[in-house]
C-alpha cells in the first residue's frame, strides 16, 4: 500500500505541487472502469487526512461500485483559467492508481459515516503527474512508483 506520506517522502515538491491543486478545488473527475472494461467518469470530493488522501461516495453510487469491482483509478483536477487581467495557470493535477474501501466502524466513525451507507475509500497512489505551460512549451512533470520523478518538455 502505497499512503499519501509515503508519496511525499518520494517526491516532496511535486507531491507538494499536487496537494494544492486538489485542496484548491472541491470538486474533481474520477475515472473508473465498468464491468465490461469501458471508462466512466464521475465527479468527486477528496480530503487528506492522517498521511492518507480519502475518496467517500453515496450509499451505492455506480462509481462505489466500480471501485469495489475493480479498484484501479484515475483523478483530474483541473485549475481554473487564467484570472481577468492577467495571471498564470498553475497547471492541470492528475492522480492513479487503486481506491481501497475501508468498512471498520472506528475509521467510518471518524469520519462520521457509521450507519449511513456511504462508501469511504482509501487512495492507494501509484502515479501522478503536473501539466503545465511555461513560456512557449508544454512541461511535464510526473512520478511514477518505483521510478521516482522526471519531467518532459514539448514545445
């Protein structure tokens, strides 16, 4: 299992980079896979608490579902445009690997789920990445687990 801490711990600043563009912005699109292997995307809510990144969902949400068949994931969080007047776009943050579904009563009553049917996931990261736009080129900064972080230009 892979936590959000031990993330940090392999590549801090871009780990840091991540982190603020997913607490900057509520709202985020997951990935799963349907039974039959094609893509769904749904919107989501993430937080990050004790060392760990959590996903929750609604009592039998279609997107719960998927992850409890088949836990691979991916999740997108887009900035905002440039501000009026000027400003710079602080890029696109993406994310993947393996939501893991927690149903001990004292970790869904910490999070005040007991008795509800919500769904709580853990998010196990394997990937993510950085994309944005410096002078003339597309930069690309990922890491990906176990082989660290690297960077691609495009122009």
């Amino acid at each position: 299992m892979t936590s959000w801490t031990d993330v940090e711990a392999a590549a801090p600043e871009l780990a840091a980079k991540v982190r603020r563009l997913l607490e900057a912005q509520q709202h985020k699109v997951l990935a799963t896979l349907r039974a039959d292997g094609s893509p769904r995307v749904s919107g989501t809510e993430t937080q990050f608490r004790d060392g760990e990144l959590w996903m929750g969902s609604m009592p039998g949400a279609v997107k719960a579902l998927d992850l409890r068949r088949d836990p691979r994931m991916a999740l997108h969080v887009a900035t905002p445009p440039e501000p009026p007047g000027g400003g710079v776009w602080e890029g696109d943050a993406k994310l993947a690997g393996r939501a893991q579904e927690i149903t001990d009563e004292a970790t869904l009553a910490a999070f005040e789920l007991p008795g509800t049917g919500s769904h709580l996931f853990r998010i196990e990261v394997t990937e993510m990445a950085l994309t944005r736009v410096e002078g003339d080129e597309l930069v690309i900064d990922m890491w990906h687990l176990g082989r660290g972080v690297r960077q691609v230009r495009r122009k």
